[in-house]
C-alpha cells in the first residue's frame, strides 16, 4: 500500500484504486475513509487482517458502525461532511 493510495482486486479480476483520505482506529479496528475518483464516492473500509506486508480490507456495511465512524471522519477532515 502505497502512503496516498490503496489497490484492490475486484470479483471480475480487474485492479480498482482508491485514494486514502483518512485512517482512524476505534475500539481496537483501523478504518480507513477512501475515494473512488471514477463516481467520487467515498467508502469507509475496515482492515480485516494483516499477513507479512500485505493488509485485507473490506467495506463497512452495518449502519450504526458505518455512522459513528462518518462522525469520527468528519471531526477528523472538519471541512467534510459525510451522510
């Protein structure tokens, strides 16, 4: 993983970039807020394990975490709100 950027491999074997506009721990997770610059979306992933130098990640999806950490992220960037 590069400092700005993070590579994934999508289901359909293509390579699919994000940039890392923020990280955060919360109750012992690391989180990172990501942009998409295709659709100028941003997703909030959580790193799911860490083997040697390479990390795994996957995206957010329960609500209530997926909320508290659009506040986190927010305070964090304080120019960016998140919904």
């Amino acid at each position: 993983m590069s400092e700005n950027k993070i590579s994934f491999l999508a289901e359909n074997g293509e390579k699919v970039e994000f940039e890392i506009l923020e990280q955060t721990k919360l109750n012992g997770n690391e989180y990172l807020l990501v942009s998409d610059q295709e659709d100028e979306e941003a997703y909030i992933m959580q790193k799911i394990k860490e083997e040697g130098t390479e990390e795994y990640y996957e995206f957010v999806e329960d609500d209530a975490v997926l909320h508290a950490l659009s506040k986190v992220f927010e305070e964090l960037l304080e120019d960016v709100e998140i919904i």
